[in-house]
C-alpha cells in the first residue's frame, strides 16, 4: 500500500477485519457483529456454502458483501496462500479475528495422535502465524487483534482435554503480551474467553449429553461475539463473557490445583445415560 492508499495498480486500498472461522457458531457471529457496527469484512472458513451464505446474509442487510476466503489454515502454505488472496482483491486488513480452533474430548494417549497434534497446529501455530503475517498492516492502521481463548486457559489442565485447554493457555499468555508490546504503537490486542457456549463446536469435540460438561449452563454464540467486539473496542486485554464464568476464573486462585483437576476431570468424563 502506498500513502495515497492505493495498490501497486492503482486501484483503492481495501480495508477490512479479517475474521478466520467465520463459517459458524462464534465466528459467524462475529462476522455479524462487527458487519452491523460498519466493519468491511474478509471471511476465512474451509466450507464455501457456508461463508457464500453468510456474505449473502450481510449484503442483504445493507452491508458491503464480504470477501470469501476458502482455506484450510491447517495446512503449511494455506496463511501465505491467504495473504496472495487478500492482496489480489485489493484488501489489506485493520483488525485480524483469530476464531479458528477445535478441541477434542478424550484421552491425550488416544487412538490418533495425529488429532491433537492438529489442534496445536491450528489453535497454536496457524494462530500465531496468522498474527506475524498481518501484524505489518494492522500496525499501519493502528489497528486491534482479537484472539479467542476460552475460560480454558485459566485453568491448571484439562485432563481429558488436555490440548485443547493448553492451546488456549497459550493463545492468552500470547494475547497478553502481544497487548503490552504493542500498546505504545497504538494496536490494541485482546483476548477474548467464553466460558461453555452452544455451537458445533461441542458436536466436533464430542461432547454430549453423556458428559457433565455438557449439562452446564451455556451462553450463546451471539452474546460472546458482543461482548467480544464491544470488549475490543474498548481496548480490554482480557474478556470473559458472563458473570458466572468471572466469578468461576476470581475463585481458581484459592483453589488447590488438585480440586481444581478432579473436578475438570469429572466434568469431561463420559457417563452411564439411563434410557
């Protein structure tokens, strides 16, 4: 981008936020969320029917029509891949959405190990990937980052979901001091934290009503993408939707880990279901 705001052919520099798992649950919230508040949007997902029927849902509202970026971010070559994209469609991005992640229930010694080594590379690797990549432009435009965690990463372990929890420690932790590196050069970065929420996510990981976890109250994909944007906009390090998952993180400090593991433990479980 030149200082007139133009690319290299002359044509108008794109601005966008950029938003990776857009095609369902939090993500697409997200997308719509920032759509309503006058964001031009660029959406990253592997299922193209979902993220074209999402881009058509927001023009439909009056909004410029997002940008559709089919990738698997999983992949080693899929972030440059990406970047090729954004600049052949004249667009460079502001704010950068780091949605995409899964987790699996289960043992960490299971059947596929191949499994939880993918969780680390897309919750880990690609997140952290995807923010060297775009840091340049968004710290141009004195942009914001928003990474999504989970209540997860305040929690000592996860034991039956142990990389999924220890990806999300990380994705804070870096969050956290992304925040202060970049806070005097105007980029705000946050890290935003629900605690469980109803979305596909839990059909993905496995859990179901055969486990305790799953009989906890749940926010909704909607109310965690406000809080999220109105948390980033406002330049909060940390978000935490919900008053019961700020009083659950406010009481781990003054319990034994080896409580805080035997009931994490018990709620990831899988149980007997009378029928």
């Amino acid at each position: 981008m030149s200082e007139t705001g133009l690319t290299q052919d002359g044509r108008e520099t794109r601005r966008v936020t950029l938003i990776t798992g857009a095609s369902g649950g939090i993500g697409a919230d997200l997308a719509r969320v920032f759509a309503r508040h006058g964001h031009d949007l660029a959406l990253v997902a592997r299922s193209r029917a979902k993220l074209e029927a999402l881009a058509d849902e927001i023009a439909a509202s009056g909004r410029p029509r997002p940008l559709v970026l089919v990738f698997d971010l999983i992949e080693q070559a899929a972030v440059n891949e990406l970047a090729a994209a954004l600049d052949a469609a004249g667009a460079k991005p502001d704010i950068l959405v780091n949605n995409a992640g899964f987790g699996l229930a289960g043992p960490v010694a299971g059947p596929d190990p191949a499994e939880q080594l993918a969780i680390v590379d897309l919750n880990v690797r690609t997140l952290v990937e995807m923010t060297l990549r775009f840091l340049p432009s968004i710290r141009s435009a004195r942009g914001r980052i928003l990474n999504v965690a989970s209540i997860a990463a305040y929690f000592p372990g996860g034991p039956g979901m142990a990389a999924y929890y220890a990806s999300k420690s990380f994705v804070l932790s870096f969050s956290l001091a992304l925040s202060q590196e970049l806070h005097s050069q105007g980029v705000t970065v946050s890290a935003l934290c629900p605690g469980y929420t109803k979305t596909d996510f839990q059909a993905r990981a496995g859990i179901g009503a055969n486990m305790d976890l799953g009989r906890l109250p749940a926010s909704t994909a909607m109310e965690v993408a406000e809080a999220g944007y109105a948390g980033l906009i406002v330049g909060r390090r940390e978000i935490v939707p919900g008053s019961l998952n700020k009083l659950g993180i406010g009481l781990l400090p003054f319990l034994p880990k080896s409580i805080t593991l035997a009931v994490i433990s018990r709620l990831q479980q899988y149980r007997a279901v009378n029928r």
